[in-house]
C-alpha cells in the first residue's frame, strides 16, 4: 500500500489591517506522512509530539477522513507520522496546517480528484476562518472571502496577490502561548464607523503596494485600528518590537494572527 508524504507551511494572517482577509505563507513547514490502515496508528516528532502522538481526534486525522468521505469512501484509520516545526499556540497557522496537510496528504493518495477550492470549502469547514488555510492551500499572500450567495462546493473566493520578492520575513516568536479563542474574545463585537475606513483604505492600500511593489507604502499600509492594540496586552513588548523593527529597517511590521509572534519586512 502507497505512502504519501506532504508539507503544510506555516501561515501569518492579517499583515495589520487585512483582519480575516489576508494571510501569507511562509517558509517553514509541519509534514503529514499517510498510509491508510484498518486503525489509527499517530506518532509525532518535533512541537507537541508527547500530546499528539497515539491521538486518533487529531486535527489532521479528522482532515484525512474528510476527503475520504467527500469522495464516498471509507477511511477506517491511517498509519500517520507528524514532524511539526511551527511553534504552537504562536499565531502561524499550526491548526491551518494540520488541516491542509491532511487534506493534501488524503486527495494526493485518492488521486487528486478535489481541487483547490473544494479543499479550500473542506478547510474553513474544519477550521472555521479562511484567512489561514488559504494561503496554506495556495500558497504565497492569498486574500479570500466567503461569497454572498453561497456555492455548496467553493462558497469563498480567493486571489492570489503577488508579494514582492525582494522582501524576505522575519518572525520572533516569544516564549509565551497565545490561544486565538482567548485572543478573539478581546475584540469588541462592533466597531465605529471610522475604524472600519482606516482598515479598509489601508488593507486596499497593502493590496495596491504588493501589485505596484511601493515597498515605501508598507508602514502605512500595515497600520490597524481593529485588534492588534487589544491583543497587544497579551504580548509584553509588543509596540517596542514594532518600533524596534521599523529602527532597524523593516518596510512593514505586525502581529501574526492572533499572535504572540511578531512578522517584519525586511529588504533582501
């Protein structure tokens, strides 16, 4: 029986004012290594191995069964092997991550019969928000929603956004855990009119800088007046690393997620 082996990186959503919107994949991955089997054998190497390894409620099990079941197959278990390298709990995408790479790990072995939207669909299922799966499916900086009149099989809609390539990333990822639940409960449920403009005038000010490659647009354009303020109580430090990134010549800096990890810009 075939093995399959893939690779789901790590995701930054948000980049500042793109809340829920933008997300960005980045060069550092978790790997899923399948083989379906008549149970659930799961072991673990990396972040997290001693809590996830002999788990069949995993994440990327539940992905696994999914797209058996969408193509009306039986999955009754799964020889699985995780080499986790995202940090946990940290803002990049781990859960995105664990989600994509069973997806992929599942539609490789059967062939590939859902495309990437209809992964995308089973995604957001499972994870509930869009704005890390999809870069995670896609790759590169992804910008996705979810469609008013909503398609059974590809209910969001996603574009591709070049990033310019001379901008490499730099992460710094504090030594403290960020659930994004608790994080999400900080954010007010509604918001003035003038905080919805400055996030919307800038999030399309970002789009426009990746397009025309205004790398002298980018401090601007990652300003945010919806959650990064009331997360940053959660990160001791958090607008003196800002600060201290943009001192050292960063184009553009921010929260990653819901955090704690901080995401710079840097020039090549």
């Amino acid at each position: 029986m075939k093995m399959v082996k893939v690779m789901a990186p790590a995701t930054s959503a948000n980049l500042g004012p793109g809340f829920d919107f933008l997300g960005l994949a980045l060069d550092l991955y978790d790997t899923v290594t399948f083989t379906p089997a008549t149970d659930w054998h799961v072991t673990a190497e990396g972040n997290g191995a001693a809590e996830l390894t002999g788990r069949a409620d995993l994440l990327v099990c539940q992905a696994l069964k999914r797209v058996f079941l969408e193509v009306g197959q039986p999955l009754n278990g799964g020889i699985v092997h995780l080499d986790n390298r995202i940090p946990e709990a940290g803002g990049l995408g781990t859960s995105a991550a664990a989600i994509v790479g069973g997806l992929a790990a599942a539609n490789h072995y059967l062939g590939d019969p859902l495309t990437k939207d209809e992964l995308l669909a089973l995604a957001v299922e499972l994870e509930g928000h869009p704005d890390n799966v999809a870069p995670a499916i896609f790759g590169g900086l992804v910008g996705v929603v979810q469609e008013a009149v909503t398609n059974k099989n590809t209910p969001y809609v996603s574009m591709e956004i070049p990033f310019p390539a001379e901008l490499q990333v730099v992460i710094a990822v504090p030594e403290l855990r960020v659930v994004t639940a608790q994080a999400r409960q900080l954010l007010p449920q509604q918001v003035s009119l003038e905080q919805a403009v400055f996030n919307l005038a800038r999030t399309g000010l970002l789009v426009g800088a990746c397009y025309a490659q205004r790398l002298d647009l980018f401090r601007t354009a990652m300003e945010d007046a919806l959650h990064q303020n009331q997360r940053a109580v959660l990160i001791p430090g958090f607008h003196q690393v800002i600060e201290t990134a943009y001192e050292q010549g960063a184009v553009g800096a921010a929260l990653s997620g819901s955090g704690p990890t901080i995401m710079a810009f840097v020039p090549a």
